[in-house]
C-alpha cells in the first residue's frame, strides 16, 4: 500500500484490528456482507478494487475449511460484484498453490487441480472471477516475503530476521520447494499491469527457481551475514485433501514467460529477489 500511495489515491480496508499507514485512508469492512460491500464500494467508487483479504495459511485452512472457503472464495465474489457495479477493474491476487505441485512446472492454461483446501478455495475464485467480470486481472503468485504492518503477528519472513538477530535457532522445511519473491518487485508488476491498461488476464508471477523454505533461509543468512549454522532442516506435515500424500515431495513452480512477454519485463532467481531485498532493507 505504502508503495501504491505514491501513485494513486489508496482507501484500505481492515476486519477487526485497525491499521495506521500514513497517508492511506484505512476503514473496517467485512467482506462476508455482501450489501455492506456493496454499498463502502459504491462509496468510495474505486477506479481499481485489489483483493488481498482472505486465508493464506495452508494449515488453517486444512483446520478450518469453511472459514477458508468464505474468506478465499465467497468475500471475493462479493466484493468482485461490488466492483461490477461500479465499473471498478478488479485484481485478485492468487496463489501458486492452487496447482498439486506434482508437475515440474505450471502454466497459466493448466486446469487447477490443488492438494490443499487452500489452494481448492482460491481456484474457485478464479474461476469465478473468470466467468463473471468483465475487468479483471489474476496475478497467481509464489510466495511473497517482506514486512508486514503488525508487529504482533509477525509473519514467517520476520521471524526469521528476528531470529537470526537474537541469534535463536529457525527450523525450516526441507521438502517443499517453491519460488520466494520480495514482495516490492510484486508490487511493481502489479503498477505495470494497471499501467499498461491489462484486461481479462490471469498472469503467473514468480521468481525463475524455486527452493525449500530452508534454503532460502540459508540464503537469507549467508547474504545477511547471518550465522547460517542457526538454520536448522525441519520436515514440516504438508496438509493436503488426501493425508496419504503429506510426504510427496511437492514442487511449485511457476511459469513466467507469458507475464515477462507482455510486460517486456523478466522475473529475477531467487537470488537476485533477495539481493533485491538487501540493498532495499540494508542500503536503504
């Protein structure tokens, strides 16, 4: 949002727990009723509406499908609607895990068929949006990084800057490998996409390789100078439908190409993500 605010008016949205960002006007909504959003977007009568509410945890999500399903599917739809009717282009922004991950690499025409109820929850609202806006853009995304607004939830990108600084041991998964992308290059593909007018397309946005979490937190380590030896190999439970697949060794891997041709742009490695991310955080 901070990087948004630069380029256009920004009103954001919260549930519960307030959020302060200078400069951004910040109101409650929630996205579960349907006429509230209706009317807060008549409102304001956004020239762009961006949906990044929902439930990104796959564990949770495996714990709680019906939340998962209402915050990932349903308030989406309600607030695509909302959009509708006020000639507002609506992003959805989704994930690489709507894919099972048992591909060597995924393409934006390739049916999704997720091992998680996450990943089930926002295919559905993709398709959704696919079939019933007439303004969209779905940007399905690797795994974004960076730092968020509360300090009292920090995400796993936190923890582990925390961590190493207090020199705390971080366990890491060693088993599923996906791509790692700061989440300012995110926003600058997000600009270029409003930028260059994009219209009714679903672009996959992620880093050219992909990793476990533990070796991009070696990686982390190693270009922060950090001490790696605080990175510890975890073989965290990958909660997917079927239980009997929790060991296979799933790979998310994105491909870029249609998404680097149209915005004659192309996706940093990994590395070059968190390089990106070091002389953002360190040299300012």
């Amino acid at each position: 949002m901070e990087t948004l605010k630069d380029n256009f008016r920004v009103v954001g949205t919260y549930f519960k727990t307030p959020v302060k960002i200078p400069g951004i006007t910040c109101i409650p909504c929630d996205v579960l009723k349907s006429d509230f959003v209706s009317r807060i977007t008549s409102f304001i009568d956004p020239d762009i509406t961006i949906y990044t509410a929902g439930m990104s945890s796959l564990k949770e999500c495996q714990l709680y499908p019906k939340k998962a399903e209402a915050l990932n599917y349903a308030g989406a739809v309600n607030c695509c609607k909302a959009a509708e009717r006020v000639s507002s282009k609506f992003i959805y922004i989704s994930s690489a895990f709507v894919m099972s991950g048992l591909n060597p690499v995924f393409h934006e025409g390739d049916t999704p068929f997720s091992t998680t109820v996450y990943g089930n929850t926002v295919a559905s609202a993709e398709f959704y949006i696919q079939r019933s806006s007439l303004n969209y853009i779905i940007l399905r995304c690797a795994p974004l990084y960076g730092r968020g607004f509360s300090p009292a939830h920090p995400n796993w990108f936190e923890t582990l800057q925390l961590n190493l600084v207090k020199n705390i041991p971080v366990v890491a998964d060693d088993s599923i490998e996906t791509g790692f992308l700061d989440v300012q290059i995110f926003v600058k593909i997000l600009l270029e996409t409003i930028n260059q007018n994009v219209t009714n397309r679903l672009f996959n946005v992620g880093t050219q390789n992909i990793m476990t979490r533990y070796e991009f937190a070696k990686l982390y380590a190693g270009r922060f100078k950090k001490d790696e030896s605080l990175i510890q190999k975890g073989s965290g439970h990958f909660p997917t439908i079927n239980k009997s697949d929790s060991t296979v060794p799933y790979k998310f891997h994105l491909a870029t190409t249609n998404v680097e041709e149209f915005l004659n742009m192309q996706m940093p490695t990994i590395e070059d993500s968190l390089e990106f991310t070091y002389k953002r955080l360190i040299e300012g």
